[in-house]
C-alpha cells in the first residue's frame, strides 16, 4: 500500500479479537501498535518510510504500508484585476490586427 505522509491507514471490517494486528520489520519507530479489540482501528503515519504489520495470529497474514513524502499541490497564479485588464487589452488589440490584415487581402 502506497500512501502519503499525513495520510492514515484503516484496518476495518475485522474482528481485532480474532486478527489482532500488530507491527512486523520495516522502519523504526514505527505508528503502527498492537491493537487487540474492536471492529477496526486508524493509524495515521506522519513520516516517510516502510512500516510492515501482520496479525498476531496468524504468521502468513502480513502487509506494509509505504508512506511517501506529501507532493505539494501546485496552484494557478491569481487572476488579478490589473492582469485581467492587460489580457483583454492583449486580444482586443490582437483582434483588431487580424482583421485588418483580413480586410486588406479583400
């Protein structure tokens, strides 16, 4: 499983009591513990590394979450009055020139 950091990992729609889960190798310290009770449980990994987890009762039962460092989100440049204005300037004006250059070939 390949997740970002500040993401979290769910574990549900299991019965703890009969697959407790617990941490197994991978990167040191690791947020995954020992849960024992409940339907599931949601562990949140803050840094990047490989984190292995298997069911404490059952050795063939084993995964590892892969935790990534968080891609920032690039965000569009702001649209300002004064840029809005310059753009609309920049076609009119673009505008204007095609069609003279059309009218003079007609």
């Amino acid at each position: 499983m390949l997740i970002q950091t500040g993401q979290s990992v769910t574990w549900g729609n299991t019965n703890l009591d009969a697959h407790p889960l617990g941490p197994q190798g991978g990167d040191s310290p690791t947020p995954i513990g020992t849960y024992r009770d409940g339907e599931s449980v949601a562990v949140q990994f803050n840094t990047p590394g490989t984190f292995g987890y298997r069911c404490l009762a059952h050795s063939s039962m084993i995964g590892a979450v892969k935790v990534v460092a968080a891609v920032p989100q690039a965000q569009a440049p702001a649209l300002t009055p004064l840029l809005v204005g310059a753009l609309g300037a920049l076609l009119l004006g673009l505008g204007t020139w095609v069609l003279s250059r059309h009218r003079a070939r007609a």
